[in-house]
C-alpha cells in the first residue's frame, strides 16, 4: 500500500513537472513594420577625368580622393518564425525577414577631407534575412543560443537626372554568419498577462559573395568583419492561445573590403557598414 502511493506521488510530481515545462512549448509569430536602413562605405577614389564636384571643388584626373557614401531610408518590413521545443534543455528558434517594398533615398558621396557633397544618386535597398537558433536552456528563462544567419541584400543606385530612373549599378551581398548569444523569454507565450522577450547576438562571417552590375563576371568573397543584433518584444495575451505585443530590434554589420583586377582594371569593393532598425506589432498564437 504504501508502495502504491510513493509511485502514485511520483507520478503526479512527474505529471506535474511536464505540465510546467510544457508552459514552455513553440509558438509562432507574425510582425509587421518599418525599418531604418543606414549604409556607409569609405574607399579612396581614383579621379579618371578632371571634373567640378556640386560642393564646386575641382577633382584633377589622376589624383585621389578620401571618399565616403551615406544612405538613410525607411521602407516597410515584415517578420515571421516560431520556437520549436526539443526537450527540457533543447528549442530552435527561426526568424525571418524580409523588406517589403524598397524606397527610394537620396545616397551622397562626400569628400572626407571637409564632409561636403561631391556628387549624389538616388538608391534602394532590399534586405532579406533568416536567422535559425539553437537554444541550452540553463533555465526556460535564460537560454544561451548558438546559429547561423543568411543575410541577403540587393542596392541599386539610379541616375538623379533620368526620370525613367534608369539603374547605375545593382550590386548583390549574400552573407552567411555565425552567431553566439543569449535569450530571454521571461514566460510561456500566449497563456496570460505579460511578456517580455530580449535577445543579443554576436557573429562573424564564413561566407561572403558578392557581385556588381559594374563588372560583370567578378566575385568579392573576403568574408573579414562582424554582426551584432539585440531585440526586444513585449506583448500581452488577448485570450489563451493569442498574444499581441510591439518589438525593436538593430542590427550593425562591418565589412572590411577586397580589392581585385578586372579587364586591367583595379576593382575596390569598399569597406562598408550596414545598420537597421526595426519596430512594429507582432502576434504571437500557440494553440495547444
């Protein structure tokens, strides 16, 4: 008899057990926003032909020039993914992203040396990216999470003076990472109240391919540089099952450039940074 009830208690502790970890089960998400896109890259130009900048400085041919790019734009994004449950110590999670219409901006290229505008263009960007996690659960709160990112981005610059907008050059990254970092879910998603969800992440590149409209044929593959992401969610459970919530998140991206020679030509792929910042509304649902 005794027996019996040790065997029943452990059951109903072990029942209970899962019934607390399963708080923690997968769940899906949806977002919509918009994203900030600063690009920047600095390279030192080679001048071909005498030319007078909009800044009215005069550029002799042969001579070289510190010079520095700068975009700023915001375009609509969208975000989806989910957490998947392993185990007790084990979730994935997945994160993807992508622009949805890409606006047009103003890029200026300045001269380093006093920061006035040397010439201008107009240009878009496009980004999509997919970010899968692993998670070590030290708890069902603090995760330490290792992954890899998949960045895709495509630039088009287009004549100021061409009102068909006829493109200058596309040029196209693609860039694989590895990530390391932490995770945060301070409880199960979508059951009651509040919920805050934080993550960082740092990583470096193991893959880098890159091409330009401007030489066709030619590939930039020095993957040297480094990511660094954090977002923050918080959102409520409107009733069991669906939560809605806002989320921000900023992503930096360095890149050291790579020069090569195409047709005899000295090619330079510039050092570049790549910065974003997103905000919008998410819901999550997680349906038993």
């Amino acid at each position: 008899m005794k027996k019996s009830i040790v065997v029943a208690c452990l059951l109903c502790i072990g029942s209970s057990a899962f019934a607390a970890d399963r708080n923690f089960d997968g769940y899906s998400y949806f977002a919509v926003g918009i994203e900030n896109f600063r690009y920047s890259e600095k390279f030192i130009y080679k001048v071909p032909s005498t030319f007078i900048g909009v800044n009215n400085k005069t550029y002799v041919k042969g001579s070289s020039i510190a010079v520095k790019s700068k975009i700023n734009v915001n375009s609509p994004v969208y975000l989806s993914g989910g957490l998947i449950r392993f185990n007790d110590k084990w979730d994935l999670s997945m994160d993807l992203a992508s622009t949805l219409k890409p606006n047009t901006t103003t890029e200026d290229w300045l001269d380093r040396g006093d920061d006035t505008t040397i010439f201008s263009n107009n240009a878009t960007i496009m980004s999509n990216s997919m970010k899968f996690l692993m998670h070590y659960k030290l708890t069902n709160e603090h995760r330490l999470t290792c992954g890899v990112s998949y960045i895709l981005n495509v630039f088009k610059r287009f004549s100021k003076e061409n009102a068909n907008n006829k493109i200058l050059v596309e040029e196209t990254s693609s860039t694989a990472t590895l990530d390391l970092g932490y995770w945060f879910e301070s409880n199960t998603a979508a059951k009651k109240g509040f919920r805050i969800k934080y993550e960082i992440t740092g990583g470096f590149p193991i893959y880098q391919n890159l091409e330009n409209t401007a030489a066709p044929g030619l590939t930039f593959t020095k993957s040297t540089g480094f990511n660094f992401d954090t977002s923050l969610y918080m959102g409520y459970t409107l009733f069991r099952g669906f939560e809605m919530g806002v989320f921000a998140n900023y992503s930096y991206m360095y890149r050291e450039g790579e020069t090569k020679t195409y047709n005899g030509q000295t090619v330079i792929w510039p050092t570049n940074i790549t910065q974003s910042v997103r905000g919008g509304l998410q819901v999550t649902w997680k349906f038993d």
